[in-house]
C-alpha cells in the first residue's frame, strides 16, 4: 500500500503522522490552520555514562555475598527471600529518550482537511482549502524540509518551542534558533518515589543541543517577532528548513561541546541544504528511502473498494479498523498497509549512524514517557529487528550493532563486579548510555543477566539472512566470545551434571510459593534456549571466521552438550521454570520460554512443536500489541495458518488505553502496548514474513502459514534464511510462479522448495534470478528471469 490518507485534522498526537531519517523525527499533525511538527531528535537522552552509578557501585564482596546467600536460600526452597538477598546488586534506573521540540507554521483557517503519507516516497502533504503543506525529513541531507504553497496570498506565523530548558532563542528575518539543555535525570513513572525529572545531578554532564530552522519566502517579513514566531505577509510559497543535533558523541560516550557548538553543526546542514534547489532535495530524499524501502513489495488481492480509493491509497485507515469486525483477513488493503508501514517505520526509525530504535522508535512526545521509551532488552529491541532480516533491511540494524557494542564495553566491568564473570552482560532495560547493570525493582524483570546472550542471538539473524560478510563478522566475533564467556561462568552443575543458570528468571512472569509469587530459579526454560542458540552462534560464527581454535569455542560445544533441551511440561505444555512449578498468572504475556522457537531457529520436531501449539493455546490469544507479533510469529513458525488468520483480529482493532494488556491500533495505525509501542507494528511486519517465506533446515516454505481467506497475491523481494531472495505470486491459496536467487555463492545451490505437500529441488543461482512455474507441471523447468 503505498499511502494512508485521512479526511480530517489530527485530534490528538497518536492521530499524527511520523517522519523520520534515523536521527530526526517529526510527528506532523495537520489542521485547518496549519501544522505542528513536533520534532525528536533520537540523540536526545537525559543523563550521561555517570548516570548508572550517581548513587555508588555496588562492590564486588557485597554482589558475591548476595549471591551466595540468595543461592542457599533458593536451594532451601525460600525462593522469595533469595530475591531480596538479589537486590543488593541493583542500580536504580536507566535513563530516558526525550522530546526535543515543537515548530509550527499556522496561518487563518483554510477549510476541510486532507492529509496523506506516501509510505513509498515518506513524504507528508495536508491540504485545507488553498494552502498545501509538505513535509519530509532527508537521511542524505540531514534535514526536514516543510514547503506552504497557496493559491492565494496568506499570512504566516512559524513558531517554535521545546519541553526542554530554553537556553535562548535566536530570531532574524529569516532564521529560527532554540538552544536548549536537557536534563540529568529522568525517572521513569513507576518509580514513584524519585522526582519526575532534575536539571543538575553531581557528576553528570548531560546533553544540550539546538534546532535551527530556515526560511525562504516570496511575502515579507512582519515587524518583530510575535511571541517567539517569525510572521510573514501575503506568502504564497514559504519553504523551511529545518536541523536539530546535540552534543552526543556515541553509545556510552560522555557528550562533548555545548549547545551554540550543536548550533553550528545544525546550521552547517541547514545552509548546504538551502543552497540546493528544492527540487532536488526532494528528489535526494525520495531516492535515499525508496533504496530501502522498494526492497520488499506486498500486494493482496482485494475486492473492489466501495469507498472509492484511489489504488494503492488506504483511506481513514482508522474509520477502517473500527468497522472491520472479527474477522481481520475481511480488510486484505488493511492488512497490507499495515505491512507496508512496519517497513516504513523500522527505514524511517533505524538507520546507519543513528541510534536503535527505542520502545517508541523515534517518536516521542513526554518528557517522562512510558517505561522512559528506552530500550527493554527482555524482548522490545530484539523485536524491533525481527523483520530486518526477512525484509533485506540489513543496514537498519547498524545502530543496534553500535550500541551492543558499547554495552559489551560497559557490561565486562558489570560481569566482574556483580558476578565474578569474564565477558560482558546486560541486564532487561539500557540507554543510550549503555546502562548493564540489574535496574531496582521485582527481580521478575531485574534479576535477568541475559540481555547480552539474546542481543547476540539477534544481531546473529543478519548471518542466518545471509547478510554478513567477512568484515562484519570480524566485528561481530568479540561480541559473540564475549557473552559466551559470560554465559559460561553463569553456568553450574546441578544434581544430575546438566549445566543451569544462577540467577535466572523467565522474564516478568512468576510462579506460585508459599512465599507468594516468586521469579527466581535456575536454568529457566528462556536461559537454557539462549544459551544453546549463544553457544550454537559461537561454533557457526568462528568456522566462517576460520577462529575455531579460540578456548570459548571448545568451552561452549562441551557447555551446549549438557544443557537440557526445550522439555516437555506433565500438561504438554513446554516447561518455564522447574518442573512442577505454577504460573501465577497462565495467560501471561511473556512467551519468554519459547524463544527457540522464534525467533531462534531450533529443530522443531512434532513432539516439540505440539508442545509449543499446547503453550500459546494456554497463554491465550488475547494480549499486548507487541505479544500478539510474537503470537503471529509463533504461529506461523508452526505452519499454522489459520490460527494466525484468527490473532489478526486481536491486534487490528481500535487501540483503547483503558484496557490493561490489550493491543490494537491507535488512529495513526500506532500498536498499542498499551500505551503505545512500535514493536508491535515491526513484529507484524516479521510475522507476516514468516507465514509467506521460511527457509528453517535449508527447506524454503512457500506460504507455510498463509490464511487461506487471502487468497491470492504477490510479493517480491522477501529473504528466507540462510539468504534467498523469494518473489512470489499465488492464486487461490497456491503458489503461481516463484522466482529465487541466492545472495551471493555460499548460498546458491540445489534446495528443497516445498508448498504443503508438494516440493521442487530447484538449483537456485547467485547470479541470475531461477523462476518456478509451479502451477505448470508436476515436475516444472526451470528458466532463467529476464
């Protein structure tokens, strides 16, 4: 789909619609008068590197003597106690992603409202009456660029402000400067007891930065300034320009300069990009996205639209979910715009040279956001990334790289201090700042050293796409020896020589003692899967490298060897914790435990796999935005499509934040936690990748999970493991023609390629395109794609 187009002004910020080059966000919401921008930029975090321990370090003895007392207290059956023994090694909090700040071009009101984002082109128009406006933000620019036009002469005010602290404002005839300071701490919400937010904390420097805007106009300038704005007479055409930066240097990095010396960097783009005409800058821009987001294309065959759209534009997308009912494969236009804007939010949100996209990806309006919109390392990020892979999106997942990096750097004097550990670690929640240590709370989310192993695990999926190559292997390796090492030292043996983890829990979920609720085990059914998948990443990754004589190597394959494997639970289900252990809540929305599944790329064989259906059956359909993606991933994983049919409608519906635990969409197509958060639009992107292509075991599966309602369609561009290109087209619930190509040599050769029942070996190329006409014959030629 290649627009969403609504007929209305934006009520309300989660009514907007967002833009982004990686770096700078704009959530531009359009009314009769004009447009607000309200501006992120994603290097804008409270704090600084000194934030994770403005209250002290926890010693080295101190962390040893709790875990040695939480230890014999666990084995004591005093699982309770054991976690507040664990508690001394917490760290409070890590810091907060912030908003940067607001511009807004008004004028006299100009009629009726329509407002469209072209996903293809990520550009936004609003029109009332006469006035249009449009607004894109350049990655290779570095700038957003908003054009008025109007068919009659109108007066224009361009204001700007910002939540943060107003250093001053800079304003000229035709330049726009806010210098701003950003706090030094930000709590998040549910630690009640911190204030909200501070200015000034002992040892920390935090960030400043600046927006500078410039305009050019064919009006004139109005005397003065009008409460912070520029106003301008008889405007026919105004374009402004439009750049934010700050004094963050890097991941983990202290932040250098001040905010007149962000100023400078922010005018430097503003000034080159002025100098280009405007055609072109639009042009740079649309090619720029278009490189990334052409890769993948999805179209479903739909029946004709009675409201009238105009062919690949979804209109009053929300009127649409609201009246959709429960059966969401009825909308096939819905659904495939939902997909187009996973890919669009994940190029807009995550580019080279930005950081990762957080909870919220790069859009942000409180300044004490939810769970701080940082990044919850427990299953949030990693989804954020699923559907890199599978979409061919692989630079996207370079500022991922660049902050694990980091956190390996911080996380090895964690590893040491807090557990006595070579290699490094991470605990559920980071910052930018590279925040390892465990944060203050239930040790259900705390008490969770695993962070690093499934960062590992996750940046891993950019081999298994078949995306890597020989320097970014290199790279990677430290990474990868140095969680092993961690994992490794993690490791005891228990009563019977298998090798478990202390401390672990199955993140967030608890079970029943006499004690009340508890999380604290060992070897929970989420760590041994991350430590096989860790270990099995170690062995793959040092062959490729030629590294196989490294110690971790050997320590890991004899380690992977004495973990237990996925078990099977008395009630079928796949075990959590102990055996006999009782969830205290069963439909919890943590699938923690399922990991291997997906997203890891464990063998599934029936046994397991009706154990892993028997799990999700008992979890229960209902659930978060981001657990239902994992549900539909799940699903499909295990063929299933018409369960994965049935979970659409839980995740396309009107999103209400009055509902604890229960997804669906926000007007603006935003998924909800609630509140809102963009993993669960980029798990149904990767879901959805899943039930069309998969490529487990060297087999490449054609709509191994497709509802069998959407009947027909076409995608091109998908990627199946380990590194095949998939276009495809069906009718009628079955493969048409598919036409493959292996990435480059090590993945071509002959392969299974099966649809239900029926497979082809099909000798796929890396230098040419293979096409199957797989409704022409039992047995198909093979022919070369022109």
């Amino acid at each position: 789909m290649r627009a969403l187009r609504y007929r209305r002004s934006s009520r309300d910020w989660l009514d907007g619609l967002p833009l982004g080059n990686g770096r700078t966000g704009a959530m531009v919401l359009a009314g009769a008068d004009g447009v607000r921008l309200q501006l992120n930029d994603g290097t804008a975090w409270s704090g600084s590197p000194a934030s994770e321990h403005r209250r002290g370090r926890v010693g080295a003895a101190t962390a040893a003597a709790a875990r040695s007392a939480a230890r014999r207290l666990l084995a004591g059956g005093q699982a309770v106690a054991a976690e507040r023994e664990l508690e001394a090694l917490q760290a409070r909090y890590a810091q907060a992603y912030l908003p940067f700040a607001d511009v807004e071009v008004r004028h006299a009101p100009a009629g009726d409202v329509e407002r469209t984002l072209d996903l293809a082109d990520a550009v936004h128009v609003a029109s009332a009456g006469g006035v249009r406006h449009e607004t894109f933000v350049s990655a290779p620019d570095g700038v957003l660029v908003h054009r008025l036009t109007a068919m009659e002469p109108v007066d224009v005010t361009v204001a700007a402000t910002s939540p943060l602290r107003d250093l001053g404002h800079e304003l000229t005839g035709d330049r726009l400067r806010l210098h701003l300071a950003l706090p030094a701490d930000v709590a998040p919400s549910h630690e009640p007891g911190e204030p909200p937010l501070r200015w000034h904390v002992d040892g920390v420097e935090p960030v400043e930065g600046a927006v500078v805007a410039g305009i050019v106009h064919d009006g004139s300038a109005m005397a003065g300034p009008d409460g912070g704005g520029l106003r301008f007479r008889g405007v026919r055409s105004l374009r402004l320009v439009l750049a934010t930066a700050t004094t963050f240097t890097g991941a983990g990095q202290e932040p250098r300069g001040d905010a007149r010396d962000a100023a400078r960097t922010a005018e430097d783009r503003v000034e080159a990009a002025l100098a280009r005409a405007a055609g072109d800058l639009r042009s740079r821009h649309v090619a720029a996205h278009r490189a990334l987001f052409d890769r993948v294309g999805l179209r479903l065959d739909a029946p004709a639209d009675p409201t009238g759209d105009v062919p690949g534009v979804l209109t009053d997308p929300d009127r649409r979910v609201a009246g959709l009912g429960p059966d969401a494969t009825a909308d096939p236009a819905l659904l495939e715009a939902l997909f187009d804007y996973g890919r669009y939010l994940l190029v807009s949100s995550s580019r080279p040279g930005g950081l990762p996209a957080t909870l919220q990806g790069l859009w942000n309006e409180q300044l004490q956001p939810p769970w701080s919109s940082a990044y919850t390392l427990n299953i949030n990020t990693e989804m954020n990334y699923w559907p890199a892979g599978p979409l061919g999106l692989p630079e996207t997942e370079d500022p991922l790289l660049e902050l694990v990096e980091a956190l390996a750097d911080r996380g090895r004097e964690t590893a040491t201090r807090l557990y006595g550990a070579r290699g490094w670690t991470a605990h559920h929640n980071t910052d930018a700042w590279a925040f390892t240590a465990p944060t203050s709370g239930d040790a259900a989310w705390s008490q969770w050293p695993m962070g690093g192993a499934w960062l590992v695990c996750q940046l891993d999926r950019r081999r298994r796409f078949g995306a890597a190559d020989a320097a970014w292997l290199e790279r990677f390796w430290p990474l990868v020896a140095g969680a092993a090492e961690f994992v490794l030292d993690l490791l005891e043996p228990d009563d019977e020589g298998q090798l478990v983890s202390f401390p672990s829990t199955s993140p967030e979920n608890r079970y029943a003692t006499a004690d009340g609720p508890a999380a604290l085990t060992t070897g929970s059914g989420m760590d041994r899967a991350l430590a096989a998948e860790l270990f099995r990443v170690v062995g793959e990754v040092a062959t490729e490298l030629g590294s196989s004589d490294h110690p971790v190597v050997a320590a890991a394959g004899a380690a992977r060897g004495r973990l237990r494997p996925p078990a099977v639970a008395a009630d079928g289900t796949v075990q959590e914790w102990h055996p006999g252990a009782v969830d205290v809540e069963p439909h919890h929305r943590h699938l923690s435990h399922l990991v291997f599944a997906y997203p890891g790329g464990a063998d599934l064989d029936d046994e397991l796999a009706t154990a892993v259906a028997r799990t999700l059956d008992a979890r229960g359909d209902d659930s978060t935005g981001w657990s239902l993606a994992w549900k539909l991933a799940l699903r499909a994983r295990l063929r299933d499509g018409e369960r994965f049919g049935a979970l659409l409608r839980y995740l396309v519906r009107p999103a209400t934040d009055a509902a604890a635990h229960a997804g669906g969409l926000y007007a603006n197509l935003f998924a909800a936690h609630p509140p809102f958060q963009l993993d669960g639009n980029l798990g149904y992107a990767a879901a959805v990748c899943e039930a069309l292509v998969q490529g487990h075991g060297g087999v490449v599966d054609l709509l191994p999970a497709w509802p069998a309602a959407l009947a027909s369609g076409t995608v091109r561009g998908l990627v199946a493991e380990p590194g095949i290109t998939v276009d495809l087209t069906w009718r009628d619930g079955v493969p048409a023609t598919v036409t493959l190509q292996a990435i480059g040599p090590r993945q071509a050769g002959p392969r299974l390629v099966r649809h239900g029942a029926t497979s082809r070996l099909v000798n796929i190329a890396a230098d040419r395109p293979v096409t199957v006409d797989w409704d022409r014959s039992p047995a198909p030629r093979l022919r070369s794609s022109s």
